[in-house]
C-alpha cells in the first residue's frame, strides 16, 4: 500500500470525525501534553482508532490527537508521539507529520524533553532548537520518494524557521524569559547516552541531546512545512549529573510547564 492511499483513508476518517482544516500541528513531548488540553472545541480520537497510525507506548504520553482552537488558530495536537526505540520504523514515527501535512497545515510546532550538553544549560530551561544533527542511525526519508509528497533531495539549510524563531525569542523577551538557543542532537534511544558519547556530542556542537524531533523535522522540511522547536531541558547528559531516570524528565517539565505553555500559546497567536 502506498503512502499516499495510506493517507486518504486516515484523512478520510478524522474528517468523518469533525477534523476540517489545520494551520499548525503541535507534537507534544514527554510531560508536555497538558498542552492540548487548553485546545477550545475539542475533537478528540485516540491514536487506537485511526487507520494507519500506530500507539505510543511512552509514560507521559497521552496518545491521542485533539483538534481544535488555540490561540485564535486551528490546530492538530499530537498528544504522545511515536519513537524509533518504540520499535517502529521511521516512516511510521514520521507519518502525523504527513498526515498534518495532507490536512493543509503549513507549519508544525515540535516540542520535546531532552538533555543539556551545553555546560551553561540547567534543568528547567527551555531551549528554541535552531538546528539539529541526525545521529540516529537511519532518515525517514530512505526508500522510494513519493514526488508529490516532497523533493528527492531536501535542503535543510533552514530546517526550523528563522522568522518564526525571531517571533520566539521577541515574545520571551517580553515575557521576561531567558530563552536559550542551540542544536539538538538525536540519539535512536532508548539508553541515555554514555559520557563519552555526550563529550562527542559536545565537541560537535550539540548543545542538547534526546530521542525524537529529528525525523519528524527531516519530514516537515520535505514537506515544505515551516518548523518551530522548542525544547525543555529536563535534566544534564550523562557525567555532567550523578544519574539520569524517566522520573526526573516528567517531574521538570512538571515544573516548567506554566512558562512552557504560555511561551507555546503566545508565539502561536503572534504567528
């Protein structure tokens, strides 16, 4: 079955269920969810019930998408998203991003929690992503390329959107927020990286490390969508802190989440 048939019957279901058109697509990380539950006029399907589309298995992650209005604009919030460690390949990690595409949105807003690289970072912080390295071992992109879904050889000079960073950090400014800024490195997951990988990774450029967002922004740029990333650090890479856990990731964006929100909602209506 092609992707394209793929996506008519799942396109096909979620308007039979009120999803009309879309302007942006949240992806919602791990503790960021809560997001979508300021969305007005909600339409809400659980991943289960769409066709074609897989289950998150990931604690902190919800696994359902809400459509619906926020911030004055009409948008498709993936609540949980879908890993490479998962188990899934990356076409099936990557496929919300073509199914917000077909939709017509025109931009995504891709959030996550990571690690911090960069030695000035401290849990808690959020970071605008302003360009990543692909360390996953894999691009969803291998494989027969469907032309009208996107050009064989994207460029990916801009992945994430200048225009909609500069909006991002005006909006921080305002806010009082101490915005960081830096490269997300995607490891595949599901260990935590060792020190020497994150000394690596480091010595790079990385500034933050985590397990998602890459393939589906490699996705979104050959989709011709715009992208803005925003990244909550939740705790420090591996041997610049004693040990690294799944708890302390969900307690900081627990934290965190009333700046995070109000960051995402403002830069969205500015937008």
């Amino acid at each position: 079955m092609t992707l394209t048939s793929k996506l008519q019957e799942t396109i096909q279901f979620m308007k039979d269920q009120g999803v009309a058109d879309v302007e942006f697509g949240l992806i919602l990380g791990s503790g960021l969810g809560e997001l979508a539950e300021e969305i007005e006029h909600p339409v809400v399907i659980p991943y289960d019930q769409i066709p074609h589309f897989p289950v998150s298995t990931v604690v902190g992650h919800a696994g359902q998408l809400v459509y619906g209005t926020l911030s004055g604009k009409k948008v498709l919030a993936l609540q949980g998203r879908f890993h490479y460690y998962e188990g899934h390949s990356m076409q099936t990690v990557t496929y919300p991003v073509r199914v917000m595409k077909a939709l017509e949105a025109h931009s995504v807003i891709v959030t996550n929690a990571c690690g911090g690289v960069n030695t000035t970072f401290t849990p808690g912080d959020l970071m605008l992503i302003t360009d990543q390295i692909n360390f996953m071992g894999d691009n969803p992109l291998i494989g027969e390329n469907e032309e009208d879904m996107g050009p064989r050889f994207p460029d990916m000079s801009e992945a994430y959107t200048l225009s909609y960073r500069e909006i991002a950090k005006k909006i921080a400014e305002e806010k009082g927020l101490h915005l960081k800024e830096g490269v997300y490195m995607g490891f595949s997951g599901p260990t935590y990286e060792t020190p020497a990988e994150i000394r690596f990774a480091r010595t790079i450029g990385a500034d933050a490390v985590g397990m998602s967002t890459v393939p589906e922004v490699i996705v979104a740029a050959h989709s011709g969508l715009k992208v803005l990333g925003i990244s909550c650090i939740t705790n420090l890479a591996a041997g610049m802190q004693k040990n690294l856990n799944h708890a302390e990731v969900v307690e900081t964006t627990e934290r965190v989440k009333v700046e995070f929100k109000s960051l995402v909602k403002e830069t969205l209506a500015a937008l």
